[in-house]
C-alpha cells in the first residue's frame, strides 16, 4: 500500500512541476503605505513553486513599504508620486516578464500561498484566459450599492460575485490588449474588456480575506472611480445608446437621413443604381427620418420641461441633436445644389448637377421618362470611322435625335451610331468633327451643355412612323422656342410627324431626292399639297408647340424629303 501512496504522490509532484515548467509566473503587488502588510503577500507569493518573479510597485508611499518588500524578496520599482492603484498595475505589468501575471493587493493580512495558487492554476490548465477572485469579508458596499447595479444594467451577461474583488491574473498576451484605468476602475475595466472580447473568465473562490476597513470618503472615491470606468466602458461599447430612448431616436433619425442623402445621390451620381430605386430609398429615409424626428421632439420637450437647469439643458440638447442637424444640412444643401441646377421649359424638367443630369420628361400622359444623363468624354473615332459619329444613347435624347439620322459639320457628313458596348458615355468623333466643334479628345461635356455644343449644326433626323422614309431637316438650337407642329400624309395616310420652330419664308420639300416644292410660311397654320405619280402628299402645318429645333429652310437644307 505504501508503494502505491509514493506512486500517487510523485504523479502529483510531477504533475506540478510541470504545470510551473510549461509557463512562468510574475505576481504585481501594488502597494501605497502598506509596510504592515506587504511583506506577508510578498511572502505568500515567493514560497509558490508556480511564481517566478514577485515584483512591488511603491506607488509614492511616505512609509518603508519599498524598503520592507525589498527585506521581504522582492524586486521593488517606485512612483516618485502617487499615481493610483491602475497606474501601478500598469506599471509592475510592464517590468515583468512572466507569461502569466497575477496582481495581488498589498493590504490583505491573511493572503497565503494557497490562495493564490487557486488564482493562477486555471490558466495554467488552460481552462481560462483569466481569472479573478471572490471572497468573504465583511465589507463591500460599492460592490453592492454602486458596481453591481450598474453592471446589470449595462452589461447583464456578467454575473460575478463580486466584480470588484481586486486580484486577478491573466495571460500576458490577453493583458496587452486591455486598457488599464489609473485608479481603483482599473479591476472592473479588465473584467469588462476580457467580457467584451469574448475570452473565458472564471472567478475563484479564494476562502475569507482580511484588510483595513475604507473610511466613508476612501469609499467615495473608489465609487466614484469604479463607476466613471463602467459607464466609460458602456460608452465606447454601445451599451448606453442601445438602451436609452432618445439615443434610439436620434440614431434612427440619422439613418433615415442618410438613406436620403443616399437616394438622392445615387439618382444623380451613381449609374450602377437605376434611379427609381434611388427615389424608393430617399422617399423611405424621409419617412424614417420624419417618424424618429417627431418622436425625438416630443421626448426632448418632455426632458426639457422637467429640466430645472435650462441651460445646462439646451447645452446637452445641442450636443446630443448637433449630428441630426449636421446630416440635415448636408441633405439640404444637396437637395438646394441640384434645385439651384434646374432648367424648366414647356414639358421637360432638367436638373444638371456637377457631374450628372436628371432628365423628367413629359410629352403627353402616354409618353413619360426618368432617367440620368451624362457626362459624356470626347474620344478619336474608331479605325475606317471617319464618317461616323458614335454617341451613348442618353446624348442623342438630349439632342432630339436617333440612331442613323446625319449631322453635317464643316460641309462633312456624319452618322449617328451607338457606342460600343461597355463604353458607356465615350463620345467618339473623327477628327475633322472635333476640329469644328472645337472639341479635344478626353474633353468632358456635360448634358446641359450638349445642345451648346452642337448649336447651329444641320441635321437631317428620320421622322417616319410607316414603311415611307420621311426625312426632316433641323437646325439645332440650344432654347426652346413657339415652333409648330408639322404633319406629312400619303394618299390620306399619316406617316410622319415632327415639330419645330418655323420662320416666315421658303422651305424646300423633296420627293425621292428630287426637289418638287417649296412652300411659303407666313407664320399662319396651313396645308400644303404636292403630286408625285399616282400619290397625293399632304403638309399640315398645325398649332404651335414648343421645340429647340429649328426647320431647315431653303437657304439652311432639306425641309422634307419623302422617299416613295
């Protein structure tokens, strides 16, 4: 039996000195005119095989604590001041060396190796990351009255005994990433950080400790420290504005503001997002900005008026509202930017910001669009191009034109084609064009100036709506102008249909290329008949309507050329 006892017993002892072999150990003892006391927790600390360095920070103590803990063992480093319990923590964390470090008060009058193995052995087994103590004494109001209560509130998953027990031991790799406080907060702090973080806290009963009882203003310091760490904690984590209703409504006021802004962005700048889906997110950021805004007012005049300090109160209202009002003007003065940008004209809204141009147009209620124009980037025409002129399709809206219909620049013909695909809003013109229009390549043009650019240029556009090709000539014109709206008829039936601004004199019709008539405009509504063959071709010059194109007359080009 006896072989067996001396089997168990060097199984422990092997088990023990590996556990102390595997990593090293620093115990802290922050001390402030402890020389009654220190020397028994340095004691208690130098007979554990687990500890490898006990070190003392004498935080400006007027007695021989430094000179009591350097008899009793220890490496001692001393604050020429009194800087706070954290601060020596700081301190003793930064001169030792161990992969672990235990911090350990230096008023306790009963603390023993025992107890503080019963600290470390947890993460020495790997089964924390750290660990702090629990014990029975006779004190702990500020635990009680202050800690607890305000741990429940802000952070309710910890639930430990006594959060504000004072020793506690971690790994060092885990204490690099904590904050120390530099008073008596720094204990709560650590336990909040590690919490937050997600590491393993385990608290250990450590059995009865004995220390000098705290005089009422000690205890109000501590209180007063313990909870400026809490609350602070509960600030940088989120704790205070997830919980408070005000906080609830002014965040979401923001965000509706910034959904706003957002949407009324994306419509004007952001291609990738079509820009009904830019109105949708506005329109819904306003409602949620409008509902959280009428909720904050209502909760700030019911604080105000029980408010007895209404300076101090206004001064905290603005404070707390400053980031509503600033997304507010920013929002206001995006939305004042794009409106001072509006152009109105019979029919169509255009609104042309720095680099975009919303286009509402409305021709009847059957012909309605919405969508974003420009800027347009001038480039070379493409190889064996060079009577071509390549135009992204929201250009030739902004010009009144389509695919296929010819510009005639500096006695040069060009045709209208789409660009190539994944150009987007690459405007590709030959050289000659660009020569005339006094455009360089990678010159930017904007759509609101589109038509300035392309003001006084001939182009012959296709108006058929039939299998008989009806082409019209048109000056283009950067206003709008009275212009009138002009019909072609073959033998009683309508194939084409155009407007422009018609000026009193002669304009040429042409049939097949041929020239067969032209007509007299003395700024009154008439019709006008022409026979080709067997066929009849009606001109119906109508009412007027507003245009920014110009009818070729007979000096400028081709009014009408019908191909039969």
């Amino acid at each position: 039996m006896s072989w067996l006892i001396l089997i168990m017993v060097f199984l422990l002892c092997a088990l023990k000195r590996g556990i102390t072999d595997n990593l090293s150990v620093s115990v802290v003892i922050p001390a402030f005119n402890e020389e009654k006391t220190v020397a028994e927790v340095v004691e208690a600390a130098r007979n554990s095989d687990m500890v490898t360095e006990v070190i003392v920070v004498d935080d400006g103590s007027t007695d021989s604590t430094a000179e009591v803990a350097e008899n009793a063992g220890a490496k001692v480093i001393r604050h020429t001041s009194n800087r706070g319990k954290g601060a020596a923590l700081r301190t003793g964390f930064k001169h030792s060396k161990g992969e672990i470090v235990a911090f350990v008060d230096a008023d306790l009058k009963n603390m023993t190796t025992e107890k503080l193995e019963k600290m470390i052995k947890p993460i020495l087994r790997g089964k924390a990351d750290l660990t702090k103590t629990r014990f029975r004494r006779k004190a702990g109001r500020v635990t009680e009255l202050t800690a607890k209560p305000l741990l429940n509130f802000f952070f309710p998953e910890i639930k430990f005994e006594q959060p504000l027990s004072g020793q506690f031991a971690a790994r060092r790799s885990v204490l690099e990433k904590m904050k120390f406080e530099e008073d008596y907060g720094v204990d709560v702090g650590i336990v909040l950080d590690a919490d937050v973080m997600g590491l393993t806290v385990r608290e250990v009963d450590i059995g009865t400790i004995k220390h000098d009882m705290a005089s009422l203003s000690d205890l109000n310091l501590v209180a007063n420290e313990v909870v400026r760490t809490i609350v602070d904690r509960a600030l940088a984590y989120g704790r205070i504005t997830m919980m408070d209703s005000m906080g609830k409504a002014i965040r979401m006021c923001i965000l509706g503001l910034s959904l706003t802004t957002l949407g009324v962005f994306s419509i004007f700048f952001i291609r990738a997002i079509p820009a009904m889906a830019g109105v949708v997110i506005a329109v819904a950021g306003l409602i949620v900005a409008v509902y959280y805004l009428l909720s904050l007012i209502r909760r700030s005049v019911y604080v105000f008026r029980r408010s007895t300090g209404k300076v101090q109160a206004v001064r905290s209202f603005i404070y707390m509202h400053f980031p509503i009002l600033v997304s507010g003007l920013i929002l206001i003065a995006m939305i004042s930017t794009l409106l001072g940008a509006v152009h109105v004209d019979d029919g169509k809204i255009s609104i042309e910001p720095t680099s975009g141009n919303l286009i509402i147009w409305k021709k009847s209620q059957d012909n309605r669009t919405f969508d974003v124009r420009g800027p347009y980037t001038v480039d070379s025409a493409l190889e064996n191009e060079n009577g071509t002129i390549r135009i992204p399709e929201e250009a030739i809206k902004t010009l009144g034109l389509n695919y296929g219909d010819r510009l005639f620049i500096a006695n040069e013909t060009y045709t209208l084609n789409r660009t190539r695909q994944g150009e987007g809003n690459i405007m590709r013109m030959p050289l000659d064009a660009r020569e005339a229009l006094q455009l360089n390549a990678g010159d930017v043009i904007q759509d609101g100036n589109l038509r300035k650019v392309f003001n006084g240029v001939y182009a012959m556009r296709n108006i058929s709506e039939s299998n008989i090709t009806v082409l019209n000539g048109v000056i283009i014109q950067t206003d709008e102008a009275p212009g009138r709206q002009v019909r072609v008829l073959v033998d009683g039936v309508k194939v084409a249909e155009t407007s422009g601004v018609m000026k009193k004199g002669a304009y040429p019709i042409y049939i097949n290329g041929v020239p067969v008539r032209r007509i007299m405009f003395s700024d009154e509504a008439a019709n006008y008949t022409v026979y080709w063959g067997r066929h009849v071709v009606k001109v119906e010059v109508l009412g007027t309507l507003p245009s920014d194109m110009l009818f070729a007359s007979s000096s400028e080009g081709r009014f009408l050329n019908i191909w039969l």
